[in-house]
C-alpha cells in the first residue's frame, strides 16, 4: 500500500463521531505539527496554518473531521444500549452492522438489533425498522454488567467499525467515515505538498468539527481565520447504481472530482467557480458538476462569515454515503489533489482581488 493509500486507511479507520473527534484531531497534529502551526478553536476544530511567500491572502481548505454515529441514551435492565443518532442516518441500513461503543474503559464491541422478523405480524413485518426501537447488544447480562464492569454510561457515543479495503479493481475503495475523512487527507497532503514548493498566499488546512449536526465548527474556525476565500473539501454523491437513471444525476466515479453548483446552504460565488473552471481546463483536469438541494457543506457557514467569504465547494463522487461503509475512486481524489496545487499557486493577492470583486 502507497502512502496516500496508507493516509486515507488511518484516517477512515480513526473514531471521531461529531461532538467527539479527539482521535482525528490528534492525528492531524502529529502530522503537520512540524510544518505548519495548530491553533484551535473553542470547539475542538483544528486550524493548520503554513505561511508561504506571503501573509496574505489567507485560503481557507476546510474539511469536517467528525463522522455520523450515534449517542447511548439509555440503557435496559436487561443490559441493552438504547441510542439517538449524530447525524443522518437511514434506518434501513442500520440493522445487523458491528459498532463500537467508547467508554470510560475502553471500546466495546457491539451489533444493533431490533425485535427478529419471525416474531412479527405480517403488516409489521412490512414496515421500515425505526431506530427508536432498535438497540446495542454489547452482551452484557444486565444494566449493571454494562456499566460497572464495561463501564457504559448515558452519553457515550457509538461508531460504526468497518475496516478499509481495496475492492477488486483497487481504483475502487472502501471504508467508513470517507465523508469527509477523503476531505482531511487532501488538506493533510496539499500542505505537505505546499511545505517543497513556493506559494504566494497563506493555506489554512482546517479539520471542522460538528459538520453532521449543524456546520458548528466551520462557523468557528472562520471566526479565527477569517479568510480571504475557501475551497471546502467533502464528497459529492454518485449517481452510477442502478435504479437512479430517472434522477439526472450525471456524477460517476473516475470521471472527475466534483464541483457543486447549488446547494441547500450556499450558491458558489460566481468568478471563484470561473476560476476554478478555468484552470481545471487549463491543466486538462476533469471536473463533474451537480446541484444538491437535499444538503449542504461547511460552505453553507463559511460563505456568511463577515461581510461575505468566495467559497466553492468540491466533492470527491462517493457511494453509500452516510452508511457504514461507502465506496469512491482513487482518480478522483488525485484529479482534486492536482487541481488544489494549481489553484494555491495562482492565487496572489491581485488575484484574489480580482475574484471578490
């Protein structure tokens, strides 16, 4: 395995449920500590800051280090794990799947269960399974079990365990959290990348926390930066598996990163997107295009910071997001790695002027 392979494994295989990403956040810090300088923000974003030829302009590359996962609420006599979710989740593809629970003693494994399909009526046995009736089964014997002996309490947080793999074609990737784990390894390698070469401007490598539940952390940390424009990192939603022909979603994997052109929280500003277009066109990089009305980014908070931030938001084409496990290609993370190096090193202080004019 390669070292950018090697990267996304140890990032994706990292717990760092929203509200709880101390294990990313740390990772982050032992990677750029020498290179760049950490700062924090009161919420536990971590804000990578390399200074190249110039102080500014500032170009914030933000991407969310949380993941979805799920909060103990409760726990049974019985010594069952009841949950709420961090995130959004789709019960349909909750049941059945491992988790770990992190607890004051440790990680505990655990499976989600509901009521067995054999033991319901045959309308019931028709429906939907809803979280709110599944729970953790961590095989303790009782309340007490799970909380003295496995040291479970209300308030722990649960994350999904699926390990990172190549498929067989090993373009196509696997693994948990790659929203937006794919986002934090590219602002990992663009400063590594920045740290041999010179660049007029200043790169904010930024990990945000709380991105699934409300772009908490985007607002923040812009709070701190307050950077001059913002290229947001996440990924995108594929539209190349069966049964979405009718969607006009044109997005597949290996055929480009992509650039988002509307979505619920934000519209791109206009001469940024130019320039991104351009310059993609210019270097004879690929570049998707979509809308999602369905969902936003951190761009949605960056944008308003002030008196208005130019933010673009890319997306790495993804399956299966908000699951336990999601798939993209490898071509389309290095066209987006490429395409970030080409944009740092254009964007000076004039051009950058030019752009929020």
């Amino acid at each position: 395995m390669d070292n950018r392979l090697q990267l996304i494994k140890e990032l994706t295989e990292l717990h760092g449920v929203s509200g709880f990403e101390e294990e990313v956040r740390h990772y982050i810090k032992e990677r750029l500590e020498n290179i760049t300088e950490i700062t924090y923000d009161n919420l536990g974003s971590i804000i990578c800051k390399k200074v190249g030829a110039e102080e500014n302009p500032k170009i914030m590359l933000p991407g969310h280090i949380d993941e979805i996962g799920f909060l103990i609420n409760a726990i049974t006599k019985e010594g069952f794990l009841k949950f709420i979710p961090l995130g959004g989740w789709w019960d349909q593809v909750l049941l059945a799947h491992r988790v770990i629970v992190k607890t004051s003693k440790g990680n505990i494994p655990g499976i989600i269960g509901s009521t067995p399909p054999h033991l319901l009526d045959t309308k019931e046995r028709e429906k939907v399974v809803e979280k709110k009736t599944m729970f953790i089964d961590i095989g303790a014997e009782s309340k007490e079990e799970a909380m003295e002996k496995f040291g479970v309490r209300p308030g722990d947080v649960v994350a999904p365990e699926s390990n990172f793999s190549l498929m067989h074609n090993p373009n196509y990737i696997m693994a948990k959290a790659l929203d937006d784990r794919l986002g934090v390894a590219l602002f990992i390698e663009v400063i590594e990348e920045l740290a041999k070469i010179k660049h007029p401007n200043t790169i904010y490598g930024v990990g945000t926390v709380q991105e699934e539940v409300g772009l908490r952390g985007a607002q923040t940390s812009t709070d701190m930066i307050k950077p001059d424009l913002t290229f947001v990192l996440d990924v995108g939603i594929a539209g190349d598996t069966p049964g979405l022909e009718g969607l006009h979603i044109d997005v597949k994997l290996g055929k480009g990163p992509i650039l988002l052109l509307a979505d619920a929280s934000m519209i791109p500003n206009r001469s940024l997107r130019d320039f991104v277009i351009d310059t993609a066109n210019s270097h004879n990089i690929p570049l998707q295009f979509a809308t999602m009305m369905g969902g936003g980014t951190d761009g949605g908070a960056i944008h308003k910071h002030g008196s208005g931030v130019p933010t673009v938001s890319f997306g790495i084409p993804t399956r299966y997001i908000h699951s336990h496990t999601s798939t993209f290609h490898r071509e389309d993370y290095e066209n987006l790695f490429r395409l970030l190096i080409e944009l740092t090193k254009k964007l000076d202080a004039s051009t950058v002027d030019l752009i929020r004019k």
